[in-house]
C-alpha cells in the first residue's frame, strides 16, 4: 500500500494545489533571504569604502615600508634607491610633504605640497585636467585649491618661501643667523600644468593641495630645519599582490635594503595599513566591520528564520485535515512526513536563490544610483559577490524552511485517520496550553535577558566580540521565549485593550471574542508584525544610537573647527581678528604653546589657553570647562605614559620657574597637555608659538575653510590654516552613507513584516469562511462583518506592534552598548518618528490584511459558504 503514494509524485501534488499559499510563504522567504544578502553585500561595501577614506593618503599602494618607534634620522636615500631596486618594484615613493606660501594675487595662502606620483597607484590624488608638473617652476594643484585661487592650465602662482643658508639644520648655535647668515625670502613663478581630484580626500583638512616634482621638494625639504624625515615609503609592484598576504621572499628583501642597524622595518600591505589606521579611529577595533557586517547580519539571519518559520508553519497547519484525509485513503505516516518536509525544501531553495538574485540586483541598482546623489564619497560600480552572500542566504532559507515544517509535519501524521472525517472542533474561550510551555518559555526569557546583560557587560568591558555573540544569542534566546510564551498572554492583552472599543457596536464586541476565542491563533498573527517591527525598531533604534556616538567621538576627535597658525609671532593678533570676521566662525581663542619639563620628562609641549574662551570654542565645551587654574589635562593613554593618574600632582619646570598641576583626564586627544594661560605665564614666558582655533557654525566646513583661509591669506605674514571640522564633516558623511544603507534595509525589514501580517491574517480570514457565513446566517451583516475583522485585525496588530516597538528598543540599546562602548561613551537615542511611522504602518496593515480577504468574504453568500469544506 505504501508504493501507491510515491513521495515526490505527492509532493508535486500538493505544491500544484496549494500554489497561492506556496507563493506567499516564498515571497517571505524570497525577501528574507534578499535581506541577507544586501545586508552583507551593503557591509562589504561600507568596510571598504571607511577603509580608504581612513588610509586615503596610502593611495592604492602594494606595499606600505615604515620604520616605526625608531629615534633614527627616518630612511635615507640610499635605502629608497636599495627598495626602488628590488625585483618586482615598478615604483618607490616616499611620503613626505612640505608647505609653502602659494599666492595667486590676493588669493591663496599656506598650502600642503606633495610629490607628483611616481606612479598613478602611488599618490591618492588623480588627474583631472592637464598634466602633471615635470619640472623646477611647475605645479598641479587639487580641485579646491585651483578654484579658491581661481586659477586653471596655463595660469601662473607665486610661491613664497624661505631660503636658510647651507648648514643651518644640523647648526647646534644657539643662534644660527650669527653664525650661517640670515634666512632669505624668496618669490617664485610656478605654472599651473595640471588639475587634480581628491577622491577619498587625503588633504581635506587643509583645505586641498599642491603637487610638484618629486626632486623639488626634496630640495626644499633639504633646508628645512623644521621638516619632518621620511618614515614610510609606498611600493607598486610590477605584478599585483594575490591576497592580503605579503610573500615572506619579498618581505625578506625589503628588510635586507636596509642597513644592519637600522632598526624595525614594517612590511605591510595597504589593507594591513588601513585596518590599523580603522582601528586608531575607533578605538582600537575594526568597529565598521564589526558592528555593520556582523551584528546586522547575524540579527538578519535570526529575524529571517523567524518570519518564515511562522509563515510557514501557519501553511503546513492549514493541511493538517487534508494530510489525515490522504492517510485515510492509504498513504503512510512516513511519506507524508517526506512529503511536507520535501515540499519545504522545495520552496525553501527556489525561493531561497531567487532572494539572493534579487538581493545583488538590489545593491547592485544601489550602486548605478548612489553617484547621482552626491554623497562625497566614492563606492564601487559593481558588487563584489563573495561566498558568504551566497551560501549563508541560501542556507538560511532551505535549512530554516525546512526546520519549520517539521513540527507541523509531525502533528499532522499523528493525527489518526478517521479523526479527518470528524467535524473540526469549534474555537474554545479556553486555551488548553501546558505547563511545559510556561515553563520553558520562562526559563528562555530570564535565560536570554540574562545572556543579553553578560553581552552588555563583556562589550562595555572592551571585548565585543564575545560581548556580540552573548548579546545576540541571549536576545534571540530572550525572543523566542517571548514568542513561545504568546499565546498564553497576548489574546489576554489584546482583549483588555479591546475593551476600549467593545461599546461601539456588536462587531467590535465579536471582534474583542474573537482574540479570546482562538488563542492560537491570535497569537501566530500578532507575532507575525511582532517580528517585523521588534527587527524595524531594533535596527532604527542601533542606527540613531550609532549616529549620536560617532557625533560625540568625532567632537572629541576633532574639538575644534578650525586652526591657523601665523608664520610670524608678531602678527598673531591681526590672524585672530581675521579669523574672527570670517562669515560663519562664531567664536575665537588662542592657544599659546611652549617646551616644558613635564613629570620629569624633557621636551615636552603643552597649550595654554583661557578655559573660558577655550569652552566657547570647542566642540566638548564639558571636557574644556574642566580646566582650571592649577590643573592640566591628559589623556588616560597621554597619563599612563608619565606614571599619573587621575587627581595625582604633575610638576611643569620652564625656563622662569616650576607648578605643580592636577592631573584632569580628558577623552579629547587635542586637549591633551592644556593648561591655563595663567600657568603658562608663570613657567615660561619664552619659545612660545601661537594657534588660533576657532569654531564655525552649521555652514558648510569646506567653504568655511576656504573663506578663512582667504581671510589671513590678507595678513602679513599669513598663517597656515587646518581645517578639522572639514575632515569631521568627511566622516559624518560617512556615516550617513552607512545610516543611509541601514535605512534601505529597514524598508525591507517593514516589507517583511507587512508580508508576515498579511499572510498570516488573510489565512485567518479565509480559514474562517464558513464562521464568517455562520454570522451571516443568524443576522450579522456585510459591514458588520467587515468592521468585525477589521477591528479585530488592527487590535491584533496593534499589541504585536507595541510590543515590537518595546523590545526593539531594548535590544536596540543593548546592541549600540556592546558594538559600541569602545568608541567611548555611548548614546542612546529613540527614533521617535521612526516608532510613529511603524506603529501607523501596523495599524494600516493590520486594517488592510484583514478587510481585503472579509470583503470577499462578505460577498459569498451565506448558504455557499456554509458548503465550504
């Protein structure tokens, strides 16, 4: 009897009879799975395109050279010629910059130089237009420094410089100009034969740059006595690196270029560099990658397979009469069970691989429109489709799917026979539900907020990977516990909250019965949205929190908007009150620094300002308000490193005396080393030179640097001017790009969840045809009915809402605590309007996926209904 039901002729049977529900199981699968893969895809994205704005200045090298902690004189000549030499280097460039005074009239000012590429992989700027400079009175110049000159190809510049006498940066006098001559100014011609882009913006800080032959400004940085060595070079290959690995022979004879003697040489690859480079960003963790790649993509994985475990099971449930019936007629329990779980499999792939499809056509779309939106940053032209993308979607879907149906296939082969043809039992206002279910369903909830606690505090305790993994696996235990324990609750919940409507007619009283009626049923609707919108709030919640930390790191990265340095002491005053009138800067301050003897140590510099001043100015007016008279501020790192701590005595020894100072930690690395104008005056009054910070308001920081730039470039002397806040607005530009990527994701996220409400309520409806009839019959009318199940809907909707919103936004917060605390202090933030989009959005789906089915409904008539099997 059992061959006359071969599994698979079965399976394709029941597929082919049940196409409509088939298809909005798959459609759930199809957008979960898409969720996955553009999750992952959107973090391969977001990794690499932080990277190089992070390591911008390593262009697109092979090989980085460095010579790290040494006290040496940096690499000589001979060394670069030795690397230059090596089988396989097509190009050597050292890095190294210069600044000089560049003028176009009345425009222009103090201005970074670099060298003109030896090779085009070689320097992170790219030509535009024209060509690079060749020889001795030729310049290029980037983007923004041609158009705040107004100069192009062709026009002339003038270069003003100082010529020192040879010797002068080895002369040990105290007074060199007795001894050597004084330094001589000199004016230059320079043509502009090139301009230049910045894609990554290597040189936004200042505003733009300069580019010359290699040989010239080596030979300006010759008879320099304040310019920096060479400590790093940059290698292009003849033939490209295959990998991230460096091969040990080429590390070998890069490190054999050098002289014995010359202390550690590094040999990395550009991507080692930038990750280093990532990590002194954030902390000292790969944040971008773990924070945007992993837990957005394990929470992914988690949500999918929970929407369509519900979806699915909820289709397999409807069947459980039918597969009685065919064991009746000779099929065995076996089969059924193959059955069910091959027709999971089934759908599970197919819908699985068309989500990944439709997932990499979704980013890839992404990135053709991205460009047309300007957003300051360069991304990829096409996605890299890696493994993970592809296996993890896929897996997730079949496997998931396929999991699902196995309890449902079980219960649906013990049901006996001759039970089929008995008339379904009728809804019971009393759920019969064990107490195994409390039971477990409680140990799940104290056992995964417990696990999400340990997260929280292993990730605030500076290990966030295994603070993510507890974290996620505790919330999701947490959630499935929640879940499970549903029907227990959440009928109960949706008829108290009902009982604010049930005295507007009978419908809404029918409607309230209902939740209670069918606990089972309520339940797997509700938490059909409770998904969604728990995932929706979780992610919007993270990305809001995310964005006010970086915020508050980026104040404490870059404090103030904008420094300029006078090339003369003398006319420190007249750059203050140039930098003050400039449209958009709101306030100055002055900041005066010196050579000391700190905690014993020589040579130290410090900053002194006016704390009052210095708080107006700052972007963390609460780390500058805590100087004070007596007291100097270190980083905990800049402390440790003098054996102080926070509260200890730091004795400050100059030139006129000696103070002994507080020790104030602070979390702003520029603030390092600052002290009161007063304390200066009283250790030193001599060697000091002047900065002039100052803050800008919301106008855009690029041509608020432009315009102070132009300002001091009117003063004698001039000044060179930085512009941090343009390189802050850089990265924020960053993270929205990141925030903008997240907030695609959460539009599928709501698409899934809508999917979810909708199935499982419009099953619902339908399953319940012949009770809708019943009412019909015994006098409820067409309005009446759909009033019915529409308010029945949007209760159900409403408490899976609700109760999504508040624990997305506790997970939420768990998340940014554990990703996030390495950044510093975390900020929890409430997405208010994203709460009162998804609660209106629940409400309207859960109106519309109830009163789209009732209409049909409504529109049978009772007597064909009531013959409905």
């Amino acid at each position: 009897m059992s061959n006359s039901f071969p599994t698979a002729r079965l399976t394709w049977a029941q597929m082919r009879r049940s196409t409509g529900r088939l298809t909005a199981a798959g459609v759930a699968i199809l957008i979960s799975t898409a969720f996955v893969t553009v999750t992952l895809l959107a973090g391969g994205v977001i990794n690499g395109t932080t990277r190089d704005m992070v390591a911008a200045g390593y262009a697109q090298a092979d090989v980085v050279v460095s010579t790290p902690g040494t006290e040496t004189d940096g690499i000589a000549e001979a060394d670069i010629e030795a690397v230059a030499a090596l089988d396989g280097v097509a190009a050597v460039q050292p890095v190294t910059t210069w600044f000089g005074d560049l003028r176009n009239g009345g425009k222009g000012g103090f201005q970074v130089f670099a060298p003109v590429p030896a090779d085009p992989n070689l320097s992170p700027l790219e030509l535009a237009d024209g060509a690079w400079p060749s020889g001795a009175g030729e310049v290029a110049l980037s983007t923004k420094v041609a158009e705040r000159m107004e100069v192009g190809v062709g026009d002339t510049v003038t270069l003003n410089r100082t010529v020192y006498p040879e010797g002068w940066a080895e002369s040990q006098a105290d007074d060199p100009a007795a001894e050597l001559g004084e330094p001589e100014e000199v004016t230059e011609t320079l043509t502009v034969t090139g301009i230049a882009s910045d894609p990554y913006g290597a040189y936004t800080p200042y505003g733009g740059a300069a580019a010359v032959p290699a040989a010239t400004l080596d030979a300006w940085n010759a008879g320099e006595p304040y310019s920096d060595p060479v400590t790093e070079l940059l290698v292009a290959l003849d033939t490209p690196l295959q990998g991230d690995e460096i091969p040990a022979s080429l590390s070998e004879a890069v490190q054999g270029a050098f002289p014995a003697g010359a202390g550690e040489v590094a040999v990395q690859t550009t991507e080692q560099v930038a990750a280093e480079q990532t990590a002194a960003q954030t902390g000292g963790q790969d944040l971008v990658f773990l924070v945007f790649v992993l837990t957005f993509a394990a929470i992914a994985l988690l949500i999918a397979a929970m929407v369509i475990t519900n979806t699915f099971q909820v289709l397999v449930a409807q069947r459980t009469r039918t597969l009685a019936l065919l064991r009746c007629i000779g099929a065995g329990a076996g089969q059924l069970y193959r059955s069910v779980l091959l027709e999971a499999a089934i759908l599970g792939v197919v819908a699985s691989a068309a989500g990944i499809l439709v997932g990499a056509a979704l980013a890839q779309v992404a990135l053709l429109v991205a460009p047309s939106f300007d957003l300051g940053v360069p991304l990829p032209t096409t996605i890299a489709l890696t493994w993970q993308a592809v296996v993890l979607p896929l897996a997730v879907g079949a496997g998931v799917t396929v999991l699902a149906a196995l309890a449902p296939a079980r219960s649906a082969t013990r049901v006996a026979p001759l039970a089929a043809l008995r008339p379904a039992d009728a809804p019971t206002l009393r759920a019969r539900t064990g107490r195994a279910r409390l039971v477990i369903s409680l140990l799940c909830v104290i056992g995964g907020f417990a696990g999400l606690a340990v997260g929280v505090a292993l990730g605030m305790g500076g290990s966030p990977q295994f603070g993510l993994v507890a974290a996620v696996g505790g919330g999701s235990l947490a959630f499935f516990g929640v879940v499970l324990s549903a029907v227990l609750w959440l009928p109960r919940v949706a008829a108290g909250l009902g009982a604010l409507v049930a005295r507007s007619g009978p419908a809404a009283r029918l409607a309230v019965a209902n939740t209670l009626r069918n606990p089972r049923r309520t339940a797997a609707t509700s938490t059909a949205l409770l998904i969604g919108v728990t995932l929706v709030t979780m992610m919007s919640t993270g990305a809001a929190s995310a964005r006010m930390s970086a915020d508050s790191l980026l104040d404490e990265t870059f404090p103030y908007d904008v420094s300029a340095s006078p090339s003369d002491e003398r006319y420190v005053d007249d750059v203050r009150e140039a930098v003050a009138g400039t449209d958009g800067v709101t306030d100055t301050v002055l900041v005066t620094n010196a050579t000391v003897t700190l905690a014993g140590v020589e040579n130290m510099s410090v900053a002194a300002a006016d704390p009052h001043d210095l708080a107006a100015v700052v972007n963390v007016a609460e780390e500058a308000e805590r100087l004070a008279d007596g007291s100097i501020l270190l980083t905990q790192d800049a402390a440790d490193s003098l054996d102080l701590g926070d509260g200890d005595t730091a004795t400050v020894e100059g030139t006129e005396g000696a103070v002994d100072l507080t020790v104030v930690i602070t979390t702003a690395e520029p603030l390092s080393s600052m002290i009161t104008a007063a304390d200066l005056d009283r250790i030193t009054t001599e060697d000091q030179w002047s900065d002039v910070w100052a803050h800008i308001d919301g106008s855009d920081p690029a041509a608020a640097l432009t315009d102070v730039q132009n300002a001091v470039a009117e003063v004698d002397g001039g000044a060179f001017v930085m512009g941090p806040a343009a390189q802050a607005a850089q990265f924020r530009q960053v993270v929205d790009v990141i925030l903008g990527i997240v907030v695609g994701l959460l539009a599928v996220a709501v698409v899934i969840a809508l999917i979810g409400v909708t199935n499982t309520l419009s099953l619902s409806v339908i399953e319940r045809t012949r009770e809708s009839a019943t009412l019909r019959a015994i006098g409820l009318g067409k309005d009446q009915l759909r009033g019915m199940l529409a308010v029945e809907g949007m209760l159900i909707a409403g408490v899976g809402a609700v109760l999504g919103i508040v624990l997305g936004l506790v997970f939420g917060w768990a998340g940014a605590a554990t990703a996030l605390s390495l950044m510093g202090d975390v900020r929890y933030a409430v997405p208010w309007l994203d709460i009162t989009l998804v609660l209106v959005i629940a409400l309207v789906a859960g109106l519309l996926a109830s009163v789209i089915p009732a209409r049909a409904a409504a529109r049978t008539s009772p007597v064909a209904a009531l013959g409905v099997e």
